[in-house]
C-alpha cells in the first residue's frame, strides 16, 4: 500500500500547485516540524517490562497550537502519524480554529492488556510527552482506541511532572492540555456526539445548496460507532431517512426508515445489527452499492476503491471516516457526478468542539449544552458556505479541492505574515 505521507505530501503538492505557492512554501508545509519519537517502557501486571514504539508528529503551528488526537493501535507508523498531522493542520484550517495539526500514537494493540497495563502506557506517554504539550504548545484528544478515561489518566500524570518542575508545594492545573476530557474534569457538553451533529450540519448546507428537500432523502451509513451512530441518530431525528447502517459484523437495511437509537439498543442486546425488527441483513459490500441519495461511509479508510466506485449509486458522499475514498476512487465517482464532501470538513465537529472545550478550560468557564451545540453549527455553517464559495466559482474543481485550497491558503497566510527570515 501507498506510503500515507507520501500520499499526503503528493496531495499538498497538488493543490500547491493551484494555489501558485512558492516552493519554499510548499517545502516548509511538507515535513512537520517536530518528530518525537520513544520507545516507552511499561511495567506488566506479572512484573515483565514491555516495550512500545511511540510518536508524536507536529506539522506545522502557524495558525496556533498544534491540535491532534492520540491513537493506540499495533498497525501505527511514523509515516501514517506525520501523514495524520497534516491532515490535521488542514481540518483545523478549514474550519477557521486558531491551531496547527500534530498526531500521536503508540505501537501496541490494546486489548492484550489489563486496565492497570493501559494506565500506566498513558501515563507513560504523558511524561515522556510532557516536555512538547501544553496548552499552548500541543494539546493532544482521543483518537482510536483512546477515550475520556486514558485522557484523564494523562492530565493527572501530566499535572504530576509539572507540579514537581513548578510548583513542588501545589499543584497546576494545566487541563486545557488534553480535550476529550470527561466532563466531571473540565470536559465539554457535546464532544460525544460532536462529530455527528458536525457531519449533520454539513449535510444540511449540501441539501439545501443542490435544492434537494430533507423529507426525501434516503441515507446510508457504513459503520454504527461514534461517528456513524451520532450522525445515524441526528439525521433521523431531524427528518432525513437512514436506511441502511452496518458494522464491522454486516449490516442492515430497511427501505422505509431506521430508528438509530432502536438499533443500538438491539445490538447492545444482541451483540449485532442483524435481526432487527423489520430490516434485512446485507453486506458492507452491499451497503455501498444501495441505490440512496447519500452515503455516509464512518468507519475505515480506504473503503471506496477503483474496485467498487462504479457501483456507487448515490449522489452524494459525506465523509465521517477519514481517508474513506482513494484518489483513484475519487476520480471515478467525480467523472460519474457524485460529489463528495471531504473528511477535513465532513468530520470537523469534533475537533471544532475540541477547541470548545480548550476555549472552556482556559476560560474557566462552563457552556451550556444548546450553546455548544449552536456554536458548532454556526462555524459549520461558515465553513462549508466558504468551501462551497470556492467550488461554485471554479468550473472543473471538486468540492474536496475547494476545500483543500480554502484550507490551505489559510495556513499559507499565517505563515506569510509571521515572516519566514531567521
Ligand atoms: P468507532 O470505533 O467508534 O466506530 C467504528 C465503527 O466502524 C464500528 O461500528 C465498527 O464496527 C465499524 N467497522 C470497523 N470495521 C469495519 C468494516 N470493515 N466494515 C464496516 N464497518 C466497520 O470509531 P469512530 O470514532 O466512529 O470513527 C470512525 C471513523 O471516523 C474513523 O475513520 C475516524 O478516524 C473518523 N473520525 C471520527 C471522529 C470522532 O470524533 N469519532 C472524528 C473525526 C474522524
């Protein structure tokens, strides 16, 4: 498979190129800036101490602090992690939040360790990350495999070594390094089910721009997590018709509409989609060849291949998943008319409420759940209109371009006017 960074660098370079940036630009926007890398030492429950590769990539910080999550997983790569990083300095520019993009990650698949085992990892990458985060040098969020609890494990440890450094007779509160945090510790209303009621939003301006009424449109979702399930949920509530939605296990469809919070409740029983009341069970395969009018791929990369592309019969994608079409892919579904929303903005609510929450800790000042979430949609709302701006006014360019040259320009601007002379 393609080198992940090299992917992302081909695609900087591809809308560089549109853009007219300088090839000191274009070089300064292609390596991060900082590449940490360590291997942690943690002690096991039967006194063993394992060892595990860990990294934190930051790109680039000129529009503010580097923002990105953290993720547990055995198939994590340096390559995959810068890669990461950029993307995340685009979605924070995309939806206009003062913050660069950074990633981390760890060698290590979760589930081979006991509770005690994954707490002291966390608190391990913590101090040894202590040095390059902060509030205002980095502040990392949940990613896969990580959650509100292994955040709060690594704000305590990270407390720890800044108490000791200084304040040895107090203790510092510096929580606004970490989002994602649960809320009994400084944590936002609304992070949850963020990214669904940002992925909403987005759905909402791409109906109303292509004139398409709500009560019509028939949806499916690939993938039942946090995003999938959030969005499946919200979009029901608020008129559109989910029919079809899927795990890692298969899926299900029902023509005439599906309740996502029923459905949950059923596999929270039954350990699985299938045999829902009134839904038959189908393929992921086939869950992405329904004749729908959207779909919403929510659970992996790379899902929409030249494999499959032509049998894409919606008219639209919205991009929860990261990465979920190929370039190759990409090509086809624009040559056939479908448009695609691309991740940065599609999946941006989280991280937008993210800086919510960072906003909050620094304020030492709790919103209330209606004013997070009217916040989120009204930078939602300003963020797709700016993107759509673009395409609308560029005859040939994909919405994903658009959105990539809104992005990126934004950075490019911040970088301009800091100055780049020694
Ligand atoms: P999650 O782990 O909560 O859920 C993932 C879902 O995908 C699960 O239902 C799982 O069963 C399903 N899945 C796994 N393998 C599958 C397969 N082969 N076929 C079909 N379904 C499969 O994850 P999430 O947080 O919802 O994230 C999903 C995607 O959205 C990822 O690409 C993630 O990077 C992206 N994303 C999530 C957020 C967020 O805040 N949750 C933010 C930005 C981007």
């Amino acid at each position: 498979m393609e080198n992940p960074y090299q992917s992302a660098v081909s695609q900087l370079e591809a809308v560089a190129n549109k853009l007219s940036l300088s090839p000191q630009e274009v070089e300064i926007l292609s390596r991060p800036q900082h590449v940490h890398k360590t291997t942690l030492e943690v002690a096991m429950d039967d006194g063993r101490r394992e060892h595990f590769p860990a990294f934190r990539s930051q790109h680039n910080n000129a529009r503010g602090p580097y923002k990105g999550g953290i993720r547990f997983h055995p198939q994590v790569t340096e390559n995959e992690i810068k890669a990461l990083s950029m993307w995340m300095t685009w979605k924070c520019g995309v939806v206009g939040i003062p913050y660069g993009g950074s990633k981390g990650g760890i060698i290590v698949d979760p589930r081979a360790l006991s509770g005690a085992e994954l707490e002291r990892l966390a608190r391990a990458y913590a101090r040894w990350a202590a040095d390059f985060i902060g509030p205002w040098q980095d502040v990392p969020a949940p990613d896969v495999n990580t959650n509100g609890q292994i955040m709060a494990w690594m704000v305590d440890e990270l407390e720890k070594v800044w108490s000791q450094k200084h304040s040895p007779n107090g203790t510092v509160n510096i929580r606004a390094t970490f989002t994602g945090k649960p809320l009994a510790i400084g944590g936002s209303h609304c992070r949850e089910e963020a990214t669904g009621m940002g992925a909403l939003a987005v759905l909402d301006n791409l109906a109303l721009r292509m004139g398409w009424d709500k009560k019509a449109l028939r949806i499916a979702v690939q993938g039942f997590g946090n995003g999938g399930y959030w969005f499946a949920r919200l979009a029901g509530e608020s008129g559109y018709t989910i029919v079809a939605v899927s795990n890692s296990k298969g899926g299900i469809y029902a023509p005439e509409g599906l309740q996502a919070e029923a459905v949950l409740r059923h596999k929270q029983e039954t350990g699985l989609l299938a045999g829902f009341p009134g839904s038959s069970a189908i393929s992921n395969e086939e869950l992405l060849a329904l004749d729908v009018d959207v779909l919403v791929p929510a659970a992996l990369e790379n899902v929409v291949t030249t494999e499959n592309a032509d049998q894409v019969r919606a008219r639209a994608i919205i991009e929860i998943a990261n990465g979920p079409v190929t370039p190759e892919a990409d090509e086809i579904l624009r040559s056939r008319g479908i448009i695609s929303v691309p991740d940065i903005l599609a999946n941006a609510g989280g991280v937008t409420t993210s800086y919510f929450e960072w906003v909050q800790d620094l304020q030492g000042y709790f919103w209330e759940k209606d004013d997070v979430a009217a916040r989120l949609k009204k930078v939602m709302d300003r963020s797709f209109s700016d993107a759509w701006a673009i395409y609308e006014t560029s005859p040939g360019l994909t919405l994903r371009m658009a959105t990539y040259m809104l992005s990126i320009r934004r950075v490019v601007e911040a970088i301009r006017v800091k100055g780049t002379l020694p």
